[in-house]
C-alpha cells in the first residue's frame, strides 16, 4: 500500500488508468465525502497473471478494486454520419447551451434521410432547438421532432440532474457504432473475471468515454441487455470516464451507470 498525505495524488509516470481512476477517487471524495487513506497497486506486484490497477482503502478499513475499460476505436457505420458528428461536437463548447447542475445527452437519428442536408444548416438548427428547449425540458427522457429547412430530425434528450456538479452536454448519434455490443462484450470477456477475483471489499467497473460515438446511456443500455454477464451483478458499481474534450478543460466528467 502507498501511503502519504494524498494518495490520490497524480504521479509522474501514472499510467493512463491509474489517471483516471486516481480522478474517479477525488470525485467520490468530493461529492460522498469518502476518505482514502492508501492505495495498492497490484499491477505493479503481480507478474503472473493479469491484475487490476488499482485498490483503494478508506479510513473505515473498506477496500475497493477498480478495473478501466477503455474500447477500441469505433467507426461510424458511414461517412455522412462522421460528417454530422464532427459539425454538431462545437456545440457541446457553447456556453449558450450549458444548464449547470444538469448532463444533457442529446441523441440525433442520422441515416439516408439527412444526406440532402448540409450538416453546418443540420448543426445551426438544432443548436436554435436547443437554445429554445433545454432549459425548459423537465428531468428524464424525452422524444423530439426538430426541423432544419423542412427536413425532420428525430432528437431524444435525456436530462438528468448532478447536484454541486457542473455537468455538460454530449450530442451522439441515435444509435451507435454496428461494432459497438461486439467490442464491449470482448472487453468484459477480457477484464471482468480480473476484477471480480481480486480480494476486496467492493468491485468498481470504470469505462472511458473517448468517442462521440455512443454514449453512456447506450453502454447502460448494452450492459443491461447482456445475458452472457450474470456476473456483472456482482459489481458493485459501474462508472464512466467521459474523456471526451470537455468544454471547461476541465477533469474527466464522471458519472455512475449501474445501479441506476
């Protein structure tokens, strides 16, 4: 176990999971007020198998085990929809659009029937929507019909509250990558059994968010449709990393999928 007066400290040299689950750490300090009093880093220790990064204990005696996952790159299933995604992403900088104390999931269906339309006019008339609706929009999902130019845009919105958080918005296409179960399934197979056997009071299960691609609530929604993980019951929590450029410059943007 490292022990100092912030073991949650950033190191030179940390790898990238530890980088991240170090931050998750700070933010479960700051927002649940738990106190980490030394970490272990079995990694580093265990050469004979793989090993979790990472092993937090608390001053209560309770210790935690966190496993990253991080996917591979994902492609979209076609260029105009690569197109869309990169004109829409400046939205998520625009200050005109932040609702503090509230993460905004935008989801927009893209498909054949918005290649006729110039995805800058696409990104001018939903950031006009948004301007008018999000502040408005009460808590949870919604189910919207937006039209740029005579062209309807089906857009679901999933506003959901993060008290004392600044929170952020993320625009995503409506379904995500054709690969995206099969890269998440071959992670689980890969890491899940690792966690799940590392001694401990507690598993954590950390994904990272670096595509806009898809989104927390698709990765929610895979992990509950998975009959071929009845162990993830045993997870105690799932988080994930939103590492995707932040408006703010800001940490990582952490929220927890499971338990909902």
């Amino acid at each position: 176990m490292t022990m100092s007066a912030s073991p949650i400290a950033i190191a030179a040299g940390d790898r990238r999971a530890r980088v991240l689950i170090k931050r998750l750490l700070a933010h479960l300090e700051r927002v649940r007020h738990q106190h980490w009093k030394a970490l272990d880093f079995p990694e580093d220790r265990i050469q004979s198998r793989r090993a979790v990064p990472l092993i937090a204990l608390e001053d209560t005696g309770r210790a935690t085990a966190f496993e990253h996952i991080a996917l591979e790159p994902l492609a979209a299933g076609d260029r105009h929809t690569d197109g869309v995604v990169a004109a829409v992403a400046p939205l998520e900088h625009d200050p005109a659009l932040h609702v503090p104390g509230v993460h905004l999931d935008v989801a927009v269906k893209m498909g054949l029937d918005l290649r006729e339309l110039d995805v800058t006019r696409l990104a001018n008339g939903l950031r006009a929507w948004c301007v008018r609706h999000l502040v408005a929009l009460p808590e949870g999902g919604s189910a919207h019909v937006v039209s740029v130019f005579s062209t309807p845009i089906r857009v679901h919105v999933e506003k959901t509250a993060c008290a004392g958080e600044r929170g952020r918005l993320c625009i995503f296409p409506n379904q995500p990558p054709a690969t995206f179960g099969a890269a998440v399934t071959e992670r689980l197979h890969a890491q899940l059994d690792t966690l799940l056997t590392t001694s401990a009071d507690r598993h954590l299960l950390l994904f990272e968010r670096n595509s806009r691609l898809w989104s927390a609530g698709q990765l929610r929604t895979e992990l509950e449709a998975s009959f071929d993980f009845p162990e993830l019951s045993r997870v105690h929590e799932i988080w994930i990393a939103d590492v995707t450029p932040s408006p703010f410059g800001e940490d990582p943007t952490f929220r927890r999928l499971l338990p909902v």
